[in-house]
C-alpha cells in the first residue's frame, strides 16, 4: 500500500453503483483504479465529488504493477480549491487541461516534474484574476510540450519572427508548409513562452477572438507531434466560455 498525491483526469460510471478513475499520482504517473460503491447514498456521493476531474486528492493505494486496474482503500482533498470546481470559466479551463494531459500522458511511469507543475498551476487557476485567468489555456499548452520534449524554441527576433509549429523553432523565412505563425501571432507566442509564471501575462493585450485563433493553432501545434493526438472535445466549450 502506498500514500501518494493525485490529480484526477477522467472519471468514467462502471456498473450501477462504481466509478473507473483515472488520476495523475505524484508516485506513478497516470494510473487507472476502480471504486467500488461509491455512488450508493447521500454520504457517500459527497465522497464521489472527490473524483471529479481536476479534484486535488491524497490517496492510500494498493498498487500492483502487474495490474491495469488498481484500487483506493482512502481518498481525502489534499486541497479545497475555492474556485476551480465551481467557477464556471475556471472549470471550464481546468477540464481542457485535464483532457490535455489524458491525451499526453501514455505510460504510467513517475514524473514528478510534470506533476508539481500540474499542482502548482491548478493552484494558481484557483488564485487568478479575471484577465489573468483567460491567458491559463495558451499558458499551459504552450509550456507544457516541454515536458514532453517538443516545446517551441523561443529564439524570437526581428529578423526570427516566424513561428514554424512543424520545427519548433522562429525562422526569418516562411516554411514550405502551411503549419506556422507570424505577424502578431508568432510575437504573443513568444511572449507566452518567455513568461516563467501566468501572472507575467498580465500585461498581453488580447481580445477573445486572438485567443481562439491562438488555442486553435496551438492544438495545431500538438497534432503535429503527437501520434493520434485527435480533436480536443473541450475545445469548444472553453471557446465558448472564454468569450
């Protein structure tokens, strides 16, 4: 049995009363478990909010390697966000995260990296400001190809102001290709990408419209290096949302 901190991505009804859940452990990466019962009364649906996507948890486990399937012997908030579960844009954000990473994350193996940073920055959701909050999507997607090793290269310039998505790098030319980005578009993805913290985003003067085309692209960006990547079915929503 081990104690690991958890970050839950998908969570999926199994049979009348059990849940399948899929979780981003601090310990083992993303793992898959079963939770039998827990959605049988009054007390123990309060239990079942915890496994909602996004739900910051701390979890005893049994784990086998041997097995896809694990299980929980107790799950308890290892945070009670203010926002993130019940703010509607916030929510809306945390969920495009959380598919994004269902999508990335194959192998269950450690990476604690990856997870503190998850951690820090549903943490910081949870925190932020109206014009901070709508700049979390372009934030995220873009500084999370780094832990997957395909991060743009922010070599930006005067004469390097061509974003090309299919290099992963700026260029002074426009590629062969239609996969690239330039104009103002390729300087606020530079931008993004100098940016260590969301809060340093405070001052990107952008409208509604620039960061759909922007989300777009970047999602663009992600079929480009990842195999069956696909469409992103929060996308709309959150476009929506963000208005």
């Amino acid at each position: 049995m081990f104690k690991t901190k958890a970050i839950i991505l998908r969570t999926i009804k199994y049979g009348e009363t059990s849940l399948i859940v899929t979780a981003f452990t601090e310990l083992f990466g993303v793992q898959t478990y079963l939770v039998n019962g827990i959605r049988t009364s009054k007390k123990t649906g309060l239990k079942a909010a915890m496994y909602q996507p996004a739900a910051f948890v701390e979890m005893q486990v049994y784990h086998n390697e041997r097995n896809a399937l694990h299980r929980i012997k107790e799950c308890n908030w290892a945070c009670l966000y203010q926002h993130v579960l019940s703010d509607v844009i916030k929510n809306s954000i945390a969920l495009y995260m959380m598919e994004l990473l269902f999508k990335l994350l194959k192998q269950p193996e450690e990476n604690t990296d990856l997870f503190y940073f998850c951690e820090a920055i549903l943490l910081k959701l949870d925190n932020a400001h109206k014009m901070e909050t709508a700049n979390f999507p372009l934030f995220f997607a873009l500084h999370l190809s780094h832990f997957f090793g395909f991060k743009i290269d922010d070599n930006f310039s005067t004469e390097n102001n061509i974003a090309d998505l299919q290099e992963g790098n700026f260029t002074p030319q426009h590629p062969p290709h239609p996969y690239y980005l330039e104009g103002e578009n390729a300087l606020i993805t530079s931008e993004i990408l100098k940016a260590q913290i969301p809060e340093e985003l405070n001052n990107l003067k952008m409208n509604h419209l620039k960061r759909r085309e922007l989300l777009l692209k970047y999602m663009e960006y992600y079929n480009l290096h990842m195999q069956d990547f696909g469409k992103m079915k929060t996308l709309p929503v959150l476009q929506e949302i963000l208005g």
